[in-house]
C-alpha cells in the first residue's frame, strides 16, 4: 500500500473513531437529560419508551411490544400492568381472534408522551441555538442519512 493509502486509511479509521465516541457521549446525555425531564411525571424511562412506541405506531400486542423494546415477555407484561394501573394504558382483545389482547395508549399516557417529547424538543432546540440556520439544516440531513444508512 501506498503512504497516502495508509494515511486514507488512519484518518478514517481515527475520524470513526472520534464519531463513534462522541454520538456515545451525545447519547448519553441526552438518556440523561430524559430522564430528568421524567422526573416530573408519574412513568418509569421503561414506561416511556412502551409509550412512545405504541404513540408512534398505535395498538399492538405484548409480543410486538416485548421485541420492539428487547425485553423478555414477563417483564413487558408487567409494565403493561402497572401502565394499565395508572390509567396510561388498556387492553383490549380482538373480536376476530379473543386469544388476542392489544395494547391501547389512553389518553393520558398520549398527553404525558406529547408533553415530555415537547419538553425534549425544548431542549435540543436551547442547544442548537449556537447553530447557524444553514448548520441546523445540514445537520438534520445528515441525521436522517446516518439513520437510513443504519437501517
């Protein structure tokens, strides 16, 4: 290999690593600024994310749930039920197939979701503010490319 080949390849390698560490870093603070934001609800960081996920893709069973948030099927059926205790939840079986039990967001659990994803959005939008317009446009491509590259 040629030294420039070599050098490609270093900075490559290095610029990987250097992104790789920051979105870590950035994840993490931004798990951590969630769940200070939750800390003035009534709903566990778990409890959100089954919240979000039946929020943005509506009623599904505790199968579909369980995989989605990689946890093993008691554990969902649990926080379903503390979800359903606090009124954030409902289950609701099927009339084609009574086997069959869905998961349903209610209302509160939808506003408790919109005013918390509100609340974060409040908060990288503080932080963008050092952004130039330009910047936060390019930025937000280049978000949605990495997340459709990743899919």
């Amino acid at each position: 290999m040629s030294e420039d080949t070599n050098k490609a390849m270093y900075h490559d390698t290095a610029r990987v690593a250097f992104m790789e560490k920051e979105l870590r870093y950035i994840s993490g603070i931004i798990k951590q600024k969630g769940r200070e934001i939750l800390n003035s609800y009534t709903i566990t960081p778990p409890q959100f994310v089954a919240l979000q996920w039946l929020f943005e893709h509506g009623d599904m069973t505790i199968g579909d749930l369980s995989n989605k948030m990689y946890l093993a099927f008691s554990t969902t059926t649990d926080l379903v039920d503390r979800m359903e205790k606090n009124e954030l939840v409902v289950r609701i079986r099927e009339e084609q197939d009574r086997r069959v039990v869905r998961i349903k967001l209610l209302k509160e659990g939808e506003r408790i979701i919109e005013e918390v994803i509100k609340e974060r959005q409040g908060y990288l939008q503080n932080v963008l503010s050092g952004f130039d317009e330009k910047e936060v446009e390019q930025f937000a491509f280049l978000l949605e490319k990495l997340h459709k590259n990743m899919k």
